[in-house]
C-alpha cells in the first residue's frame, strides 16, 4: 500500500486553518454578540407586547412604517436573507452593513406590535453583513468572501439556537439543493462554536425542549434499540411534515407576489398584512399565534406554544395551520424576522396530532415535527437531522438508545424528500454552484 503524504500540502492545509482561526473567532465574536443583543432585545419586547395587548392594533402603524424605513434607507437590504444566499453564489456589492441594525429595529418592531415571525432570518442577515463588512475591510478575494459570508451565516444561527453543529451544516446545505461544498466547513464551524459561546458568555439562554417518553427505558447491552412499527409511523409523518412545508413556502410567496400586484407602494404591503393579522385575531379568538409561539404568556397560562405541544392535550386538531397563516401573512406581506421558529411551532403541533392519530408518543412526534418541517421548507435534512440531537439530546441519553437519530434522520430526510424543490428561499440553488459543475452536462442540469 503506498502512503501519499505531502509536507507541502499539509503545510498548505494547516496555514488555511491557521488563517481562518484568526479571521473567524473575532467574527464569531462580533455575530455573537450582536445575536446575545437581539435575543435580549427580542425577549424584553415580547414582555411588553405581553403587558400591552393593545400594542397590536397598531400593528398596520408598526408595518407603515418599518415599510418606509426600508423603502428609504434599505435599498438593496430588503433582499434579507435571499440577498446573502446570493452574494455567496456570485459575490457583487457585497451584503450591506446597514443591513444588520435596520433588521433588528425591523423584527422587534415586528414582535412589540404581535406580528407572527420567527428570529432566524435577523441572526442570519446580521452574520452576513458583519461578515460582509469584515470582508470589505480585509480587501478579500471573491472566493474568500464567499467562505466568510457562510461562516457569518453559521455564526448567527448557531448562536441564535444554540446550536453550533447544526449552524455548520446548515450554511453549507442550505445553499444549493442536493449539493454541498465543504470547503467552508472548517470556517464555518471555527464562526459558529464561538458565536454560539460568545452569546452565551453574554448570559442569553435558550429555549430547552424534552421528549421524556424514554427517560426510563431499559437499554440492553448499549445496543440502539430501534422500534420498526414506530419508525414506519414516522416515515408515514414525514409525508404529512413534507406536504405542511410545502404549504407554507408556497403560501408565503403567494402572498407575497399577490400584494406585490395589487398594492404597488412596498410600504403599504405590511400594512394590509397587519390588519389582517388583527382581524385573524377577532375570528378566531385567541393570541396564541402571535410572536414567536415559545413562551408562555403569563397573562394566558392556558395558550399554546411549541412548548406545550409536547404534552398530550398541549395542541388543538389545527394549531399548526393557524400558526401557518399568520406567519405566512405577516412574513409574506413584508414584515421583518424570519420563518424558522414559527416553523418549528407548525412542525411540533403537526406532529402533536400526528403522534395522537398513529399512536406515538406525543412528545416524540412533536420533536420530529420540530425539525422535519423546518427541513422540508428549507431543504436542509442533514442540518436539521443535526438539529435533532443538539436540541433534544442533551442530559436525555435514552433517546440515542431507542433509535432516535433513526426516527429523526426518516422524518427529516423523507420530508425534505416529499418537498420538492419549494423552498422559503428563493435563491436556493439546484447544485453546488460554489464549486462549479464537474462536467457541462452537469452544469446544464442545474441550470
């Protein structure tokens, strides 16, 4: 056997990561800290939208005027997070550093006055315009800058989760369907460990979910014990998982390109969204799928939240469709923040009903649903498989024993499968178009 071994190559391989060390700790210190920032800020508005319902009538205010705050200064920021998608496919004008203050003040504006949105898309856009802007001031090459904006990509959602495996993958996965270039991937890990440790040197937490229907099973010889008939209930699941992220994709952009049509001033899109996010409200009754649908409103002990869907009764038969309209509504008629966590929110309670019906513990489905909608929406199933484990696992060894990375892998990977190629985000590319195609047959495909 013939050992290859080059001194001259891994001396080449060990400056990159050198290199990247120095370049990465101070950006995931910057996106770290400017995520710790927006999630105090996020929870201190939610608190006040709490102790002010009335806050919410002036929800169509709130969306006139985030409207002229980016139709005036943002220019080329509205893109959100398409914009950084598409300045790592082809680097250009570069992601605007304005782009990070104008999302936050856009998506706790969003938040103070109940509008239905998640906080990925604020971490993800203000990774990439600190990344950006690092880049600008370092005079990078384009295939450097590219490498930089996915580790600010991986930095912010990393540290927003608290999940810096999963930020990782994610930047690399969810850039082209099907396709991934590791090239980054040390980059990104180096951005999203320190993002994520530098948010919690802050002092910010994160939100913990338990699935406690295998804390007190029996594990035989260390073995995984995988269950068939229940991971065949999940695979059925995961059609279910698949089809609500295409729902909400395609619904999403429906109401996007629809206001877009009919309501030609771009400020006045949000405006129309809020109020029909207020008369939602009336018809229905309740203010459970408001915000971000994480914590339990002191006021309303009784409402439903991701939380509470992983107990039996925590979720009625259509929570996740409600929660899918007014988020699809208040995104889609133009208002800041993101779909991630109001996805997680439409995939616990799917899966709430789900697991009732197909006679799986609550608790499980819900935790599949968690991650296998966010993976069909955003075609990212390794990512969110990843997730999986980051979020459910800790202090809960069982669940590695009872074959639930199985389970997890079955729902995400059969539901990003069951999707197509809808996506929430429109510049997701079909192929790695960072490396380049091997061949042009293969670069006709993906065209």
């Amino acid at each position: 056997m013939t050992i290859q071994w080059s001194l001259r190559e891994h001396v080449r391989l060990g400056t990159f990561v050198a290199r990247w060390l120095l370049i990465c700790i101070p950006l995931g210190i910057a996106v770290g800290s400017a995520v710790a920032l927006f999630l105090w800020s996020l929870d201190e508005v939610t608190k006040l939208q709490w102790q002010f319902p009335w806050l919410l009538f002036l929800l169509p205010v709130a969306g006139l005027i985030s409207g002229l705050m980016y139709y005036k200064w943002g220019k080329e920021s509205e893109g959100g997070n398409n914009l950084v998608m598409e300045q790592i496919h082809a680097p250009g004008g570069g992601v605007p550093t304005r782009m990070a203050p104008l999302v936050l003040l856009g998506t706790l504006i969003t938040h103070l006055f109940g509008g239905s949105a998640g906080r990925e898309g604020t971490a993800v856009q203000m990774g990439g315009s600190i990344a950006s802007t690092l880049g600008r001031w370092l005079g990078f090459s384009e295939e450097d800058t590219k490498i930089l904006l996915m580790a600010g990509v991986a930095a912010g959602f990393g540290a927003v989760f608290g999940t810096p495996l999963t930020g990782t993958i994610f930047a690399i996965e969810v850039l082209a369907i099907g396709r991934m270039s590791y090239r980054a991937v040390v980059p990104c890990l180096i951005a999203s460990i320190i993002g994520d440790q530098t948010n919690t040197a802050w002092g910010v937490g994160h939100t913990h979910y338990h699935i406690t229907s295998f804390e007190n099973v029996a594990i035989e010889s260390g073995a995984i014990q995988l269950d068939w008939l229940t991971l065949g209930k999940v695979a059925i699941a995961a059609i279910f998982f698949g089809l609500a992220s295409v729902l909400f994709a395609e619904l999403t952009h429906l109401i996007n390109r629809t206001l877009k049509k009919f309501v030609v001033k771009p400020w006045l899109r949000p405006v129309v969204g809020g109020s029909v996010v207020i008369l939602l409200v009336f018809l229905l009754g309740t203010r459970d799928y408001l915000g971000l649908g994480v914590k339990t409103n002191p006021n309303q002990p009784d409402a439903i939240t991701i939380q509470t869907c992983f107990a039996v009764g925590g979720a009625h038969w259509f929570s996740w469709w409600w929660k899918l309209l007014f988020t699809a509504v208040t995104v889609g008629s133009g208002f800041k923040g993101g779909e991630v966590t109001p996805l997680f929110f439409i995939g616990a309670a799917l899966g709430h009903v789900l697991g009732v019906l197909l006679g799986v513990p609550v608790d499980l489905m819900a935790g599949l649903g968690f991650v296998a909608v966010f993976a069909g929406a955003t075609n990212t199933p390794l990512a969110c498989t990843i997730m999986a484990i980051e979020l459910f696992a800790p202090g809960n060894g069982e669940l590695l024993s009872v074959g639930f990375v199985g389970y997890a892998a079955v729902a995400c990977f059969f539901a990003y499968f069951l999707s197509g190629r809808s996506s929430i985000y429109s510049a997701q590319r079909t192929g790695d178009y960072l490396a380049g195609p091997a061949t042009p047959e293969a670069e006709a495909s993906t065209e």
